[in-house]
C-alpha cells in the first residue's frame, strides 16, 4: 500500500470580502489562501505562498475550504486528494498576481510535519548528557494523548507542513538526573529550536549537529527562547555513567550513524 495522498498546503479561509478584496479576486470568485506549501508534499514547486486556490478538477473552492462532493453535500478540499491514489493528477485553478493560472499536479503521500503513525517497536531517541530527546511525530502523539504538551498540541492542531528548514521538531522528553545536567532536571516537553546556533531541520539532523559539536559548551535553544548550556566534554564522558545507571543499552535509537539530510531533497 503507498498510503493515502495529501494536497500539502497550509491555507487561510476567505471569508473575510476586504481580505478577497485586498488579493484583486473579483467579487464572485472564491478560493482559499495558501500559507505554506510542504517541501515533500504535491504540490511543491507548482503553488507559491499568497496564491488563491481557486478550483480542484473543475470545482470551486469555497471560501469556507469546502469543495461540493454531490448536490446537497460539500466536503474539505483535502478530500479531493484523499479519494485518489498515489501518483494520480488533479488539476487546479489559481489566482496569482491578479490573473487566473492552471497546473496539475502529481499526488503523493505526507508532507505533514507530524510524520503518520509508524508504531514501532521502539521509539526513537537521543540520550545526551542525561537529557533524552525525541522526535515530534503521531506516535508520540498517540502516546500521549491524554497528556499531550500544549506545544505539541499546537503543533497538531495547526497542521503544520515540512518545509526545507523544518522538516520535523524533536523535543526533550525527560532528562535522567546526573550531576552533568543538574539545573535541568525537572525539565521536559520542551521545543528544540537551535543547536549552537543553527536551526535543527529534524531529528536526524539534530543528532548530526550533537554529534558534530566542539568546544568547551554546547548550548540548544528551546521554543520559549531559554537555553540549556552544558559542559561538552564533560557530557560526553558522563554518558556511559548515565546508561549503566539507567541500564539502557545504547545512547540513541535506532543505532546507525545519522542520515544527512539535504534541504529540498527527500530523505
């Protein structure tokens, strides 16, 4: 199975008739506002950010996001994606920069940046320093479900696509207490936005960027703009310490070296 496919885009209703007015669409015309535009998803490289979608094979796009699915019954504009398969074409109508453009586009799955449920045996981490790190996905969504941390809800609920300079956020779970990371143990949830300075584009990225670190100081930079600054070296050293104590077998799963990612290019 190649899953189900997905449009890939961030919108903003059009209801507002000054905020239709203020993009030139005619006063009859209706569509929705892309805000974002997933780099893995279907429609990269053929939509751009401010474009109005207008139409989806032929038909309109309410300023609601709704498209008609029958006579009497409209459904979201996802549903023109999620009825097809993988590899289809779907055509559609965009207003951009004042005239009405046509493309097509190929579907494909994903494009979210909560990666679809993969259930697996076990969760992937990061242990640095006693601080354990994960990525941001559904399954740890579901995992937590009935405790989920206002930042990941945030993240669920406002559908958030990959784009190049992030693909998926990686938070701190929980940190195992040592005196290599005393001041941050009663830490947890937290957004990773930086790692010595540069944005962390997903998980195998991040632990590139651990990995790679020099220095006397390793400083990561949370979504709240506070910072965890450790001692580097000492951080290396206290790790096998910090897994014998927690009888834990490996610092990292799944165990291979980190996977470079490229920007603009799918893993």
């Amino acid at each position: 199975m190649d899953g189900i496919p997905e449009i890939g885009i961030n919108i903003q209703l059009l209801e507002s008739e000054a905020l239709r007015a203020s993009l030139g669409m005619p006063a009859a015309q209706t569509g929705v506002l892309v805000l974002e535009i997933a780099a893995t998803g279907s429609c990269a490289g053929v939509l751009q950010v401010d474009d109005v979608l207008l139409s989806i094979d032929g038909q309109p796009v309410a300023n609601d996001a709704t498209i008609p699915l029958d006579k009497e019954l409209r459904v979201y504009l996802g549903w023109s994606a999620h009825s097809r398969q993988v590899g289809d074409h779907i055509s559609l109508g965009i207003w951009r920069a004042g005239a009405v453009v046509k493309a097509d586009v190929a579907l494909v799955t994903g494009g979210a940046r909560l990666a679809a449920p993969r259930f697996p045996a076990q969760a992937p981490y990061r242990i640095f320093g006693g601080l354990v790190f994960q990525p941001v996905d559904m399954d740890l969504a579901i995992a937590n479900e009935d405790n989920l941390p206002n930042n990941i809800l945030t993240i669920y609920n406002r559908d958030e696509v990959q784009t190049d300079q992030c693909r998926e956020r990686v938070t701190l779970g929980r940190v195992l207490p040592h005196g290599v990371n005393r001041g941050y143990q009663e830490w947890g949830t937290e957004i990773i936005e930086t790692v010595q300075g540069v944005p962390v584009r997903d998980f195998a990225h991040f632990n590139e960027l651990l990995d790679a670190a020099t220095g006397r100081w390793i400083t990561v930079v949370l979504d709240d703009n506070t910072r965890i600054v450790m001692d580097l070296p000492a951080s290396r050293d206290a790790l096998p310490e910090i897994l014998e104590t927690f009888k834990i077998t490996s610092d990292r799963h799944p165990p291979a070296e980190p996977v470079t990612v490229v920007a603009g290019v799918t893993p």
